[in-house]
C-alpha cells in the first residue's frame, strides 16, 4: 500500500477535539516535533473561533517543547500522562487547566492494553524509517510506540531524516502477553535481544507520512559543580566499599540512574574509578556519560529506552554505528523499566530525591506537597525492585533556604520499605536494617547540612514516643516556615510544639 506523504497541518486534520492521542519518544529522543506545533495551531484557530478543542496526551516521558509546550501553551491539553519537564506544562497542570495524572513508566503501556485509560485514537510517531508494509523504525527513544500503534485507529508518522534508515538493529521491540497468558519476559542479560528490528502495524491505519528534519531538542549539561561532583564522588566510593565489603558482585551488577546532572556526575565518577569493574547498564534514560564510558570500555553494553544524549553526540553514535550497535540496545519502557527485570538482574538503582525524611521516606515529585515539578518518572519502577536502591540528592535547595532534609516529607513517592541508601555531598546514609530512630540518626549525621542538623536533632529530642517518634504538631514545621519567611533556617520549634 502506498504511503501517502502530508504535510503538519493535513495530519493535524486528523486530530480532532477529545481525541486520546499517543505520542513516540522518551524525553525530547524520539518525540514527533511538527505535527504537535500544527494540532496546537489548529486548537488556537478553533478556540479562537468559540470551539472547544483539547486532546488527552499520552507519552512515553517528557518530551520537547515542540510538543508539550506547544500543546500547554495553546490550551490543548484536556489531560496528560505521565513524567514531563516542561514549565508551561507544569504551570498548566498546576493551575488545573490540564488533568495531569502521574503513573510509573513501566506502567503505562500495560495500562493503555487493559483498558484503564480509554482509547486511543491516533498515534503519532517518528521515524527514522517506514515501509509500505507497515514496518515503522523508531529513532532514538522509543517510549510507548508499539503498544500505541497498535492500538490507534489513525497512525501519523513524522519520518525524520536526522535519523539515518541504518538505525534499525538498534531497537529491540517487545511487547508481552497481557494476563492469564503472561509468562516471564526472557532478558537474563542486558544484551538479550527478545523482539523485532520494527514495529509492524496495519499498513491501512497510516494516514499519512510526514517529512522532517527536525533534531532532537537535546538538552545542555550544567558544567559540574562541587555539590554535584561530591554526590558523584560519595557514590563512586560507596560501591567500591560494597564491592570490598562482598556485598556487590565482582564483576560488579547492571546500573541504572535517573536523568540530569547529577546522574551525568555519578557515571563519570563510576567510570573515573578503576576499583569499580566495566559495567553493564540496563536503564532507561541512556545519557551522554555513558556514552563516553563506552567509548573508553568502562561501559560494556548499554540497555535503554532513549538516548537522551546532547545532539553532538547523537552524531557521534550515527557515524560509528556499527560500533554502537553492537553495543546499545533501545526498548520500550515496559520492559527498559520491567520491576521483573529489575529485580533478577539485581540492578543498582540511582535516583534523584527532591525531599527525604529523616525516617528515609522520599518524596521526589511535589514542591512542598503541591507544586508537581516532573513526575515519578520511571524511578518507582526501579527503586522497589532493584538489588541496591540509592537516592540522591544536595542536602540544600535554593541557596540554602530550603532543607532537602525535612522531619516529614509532604508528598510521598518511595517509602522507607524501598529506600536503602541515601547520598549527598556530604556523605552516605546506609539505611539498611535500621529502625526508624536508627535511620533518623544515620541521615542527619551522614546526609544533612550542618546548618539543619541542630534543628532536626532538637526534633528527635523532643521526646515523642513509639516507633517512628513523629511529632505531628512539628513534623511540617520546615514547609510551614519556608511558607511563612521564605526559609527553613527560621524554624522555632516552640511555635508549633504547644
Ligand atoms: O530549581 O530549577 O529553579 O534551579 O528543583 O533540582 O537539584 O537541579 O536537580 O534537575 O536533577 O531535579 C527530583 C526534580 C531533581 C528530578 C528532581 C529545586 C532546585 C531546582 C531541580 P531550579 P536540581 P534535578 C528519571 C527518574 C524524578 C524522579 C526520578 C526529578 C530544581 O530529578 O524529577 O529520579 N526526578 N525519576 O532548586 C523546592 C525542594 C527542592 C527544590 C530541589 N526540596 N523544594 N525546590 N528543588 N529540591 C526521570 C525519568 O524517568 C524520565
């Protein structure tokens, strides 16, 4: 069947108000990046002329501003799932004028099958190359592309030609059986291959073949500062006393970290190490440091859903393809991010906290207990199953004025049951086998800023009894004052403790 080429705005025709409308890619690698500019002008015009015009948005994590913002920006977006990163998204979900609902990565495809979330209407995709036959060829991050193409009724295609044909072989497509029939998903190594080169879809759903040449709107790196290189430095030194300890294997367990500076640091600092062998990852978020640890073969093989790389080096790895094909593989989050894999690969998991309590629960998601900054993203799906669970974070927030240490966190992601250790610049808190008391005493000795420790040992002097020795007068004392003064230093204890 002959594929039928269009332009933004004759795809976006395609798109209608209240349409579910699913989305390729996984942070800006591998999003479509003109057809979503041309829906939003088109609810503009519509809204303009009195109509209503919103799309509920599926996606496989963040994406670029191309596409959430644009959509955020027009009013476009009746509802949206899940991680994203853009600020006027994020303003638009806070004000409620986008129903946003967070779900783990891992999740969402299983979910869009059973039924959870309605249907999807139309699924657009990028490319880097698609068949009469109906043979699609994600490109740098492929998300949830498989499972919303097969179920759209309409598929677009954005057909990318920064991402060359020669791509294919670095994807791995599966998508497993959905219960009773469910059996294991058979990844014993990072490196197993289980699927296809492609996505196969019914060659009469494409509705037409966008051209583009688009880049990915690849992020810039922060140049490492103290803070995030001594975070880097603590985990580094951390895995080498778990390697000497006989905890970790010698040849050392898959990696997996989260997205942003701070994860950048970690693998360099790993990689920097020599008492930490050549490693594996099995990850979803498949950044520049990696890359360059593969380059130098302290990383043996990389397992992902993206590479979420700098668009310097998505033309490195398209230049030496043979070579990296060899060695990445690119999955579907469903199973870059399987808690089944997770747990029998015996991952070490780093993630990024944005408030931890002195008991070891963290909240990663919500400023102060409201203000949704990104989303779980997929760090639920690894924390709970992986061998060794680490978060990290700097201990201060925003000069200083902000503990990332609180008495309790005001949103909870991950619960005490799944965090074992906690890192910051100033040190390491092994949480594992502690009571709660215990675990307060490890976190404001290792992790907290010397500024917050006297406020929060006052905390735990405060006499309160039973297991985990909660205040419930105090325990939100540090939100309320930065509230209040605009800084937690502030916090008097006698103000709430009455
Ligand atoms: O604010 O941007 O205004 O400067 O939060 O913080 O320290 O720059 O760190 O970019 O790694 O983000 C948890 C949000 C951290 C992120 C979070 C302010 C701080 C700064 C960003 P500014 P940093 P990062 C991967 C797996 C989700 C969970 C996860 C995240 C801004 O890493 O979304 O790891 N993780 N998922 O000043 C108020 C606090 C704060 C605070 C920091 N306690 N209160 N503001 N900030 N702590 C994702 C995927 O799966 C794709």
């Amino acid at each position: 069947m002959a594929l039928k080429f269009i332009t933004a705005e004759e795809a976006a025709s395609y798109v209608h108000h209240n349409d579910n409308v699913g989305f390729s890619g996984f942070t800006p690698a591998g999003c479509p990046k003109v057809v979503p500019g041309a829906i939003a002008r088109k609810a503009a015009e519509e809204h303009a002329k009195g109509n209503p015009f919103q799309i509920g948005m599926f996606t496989g994590a963040s994406t670029g501003d191309k596409l959430d913002g644009e959509l955020a920006r027009a009013n476009a977006i009746k509802f949206r799932t899940p991680y994203q990163s853009n600020k006027d998204l994020r303003a638009a979900l806070n004000a409620h004028q986008a129903q946003y609902f967070d779900l783990h990565l891992s999740e969402l495809a299983q979910s869009l099958r059973y039924g959870f979330l309605g249907k999807i209407d139309v699924a657009i995709v990028e490319a880097a190359d698609v068949t009469e036959d109906g043979e699609i060829v994600p490109t740098s991050g492929v998300g949830i592309l498989p499972t919303i193409c097969r179920m759209a009724d309409r598929i677009i295609v954005e057909l990318n030609c920064r991402h060359p044909k020669e791509i294919r072989g670095m994807h791995d497509i599966y998508e497993p059986a959905d219960p009773p029939l469910r059996r294991e998903i058979p990844i014993y190594t990072p490196s197993d291959r289980i699927g296809n080169d492609c996505v196969k879809v019914d060659p009469a759903k494409i509705v037409g073949v966008v051209r583009t040449d688009e880049p990915n709107e690849g992020g810039k790196f922060s140049p490492l500062d103290d803070v995030t290189m001594a975070i880097g430095k603590n985990v580094a030194d951390f895995l080498v006393s778990e390697i000497k300890a006989g905890r970790l294997p010698k040849e050392f367990v898959p990696l997996q970290s989260g997205v942003g500076n701070v994860a950048n640091a970690v693998l360099g600092c790993m990689g920097a190490n020599e008492s930490i062998p050549a490693f594996n990852v099995y990850t979803e978020v498949i950044q520049d440091a990696v890359i360059e640890l593969m380059k130098q073969g302290r990383v043996k093989f990389a397992s992902g859903c993206s590479l979420s790389v700098s668009n310097e080096v998505i033309r490195e790895i398209y230049a030496n393809l043979d070579f990296f094909k060899d060695n990445i593989l690119l999955r579907p989050q469903e199973i870059s991010n399987n808690p089944e894999v997770a747990r029998r690969l015996g991952l070490i998991a780093i993630n990024t906290a944005l408030e931890a309590d002195i008991f070891g629960n963290i909240n990663s998601t919500h400023v102060s207990g409201t203000r949704m900054m990104n989303g779980i993203g997929g760090s639920g799906d690894f924390t709970r199953s992986a061998m060794l669970s680490i978060f990290t974070t700097p201990s201060t927030a925003k000069d200083g004025k902000i503990s990332a240490f609180v008495p309790m966190v005001s949103h909870l992601d991950h619960s005490e049951h799944s965090v074992k250790i906690i890192i910051t610049e100033y040190g390491v808190a092994d949480l594992r086998g502690k009571s709660p008391i215990q675990r307060a005493r490890c976190i404001i000795d290792n992790c907290v800023h010397p500024d917050y420790k006297p406020l929060l040992e006052e905390y735990l002097a405060m006499g309160i009894k039973g297991h985990t020795p909660q205040n419930l007068k105090c325990c939100f004392a540090f939100h309320e004052e930065l509230a209040a003064s605009g800084d937690m230093h502030n916090v008097d204890w006698s103000k709430y403790n009455k």
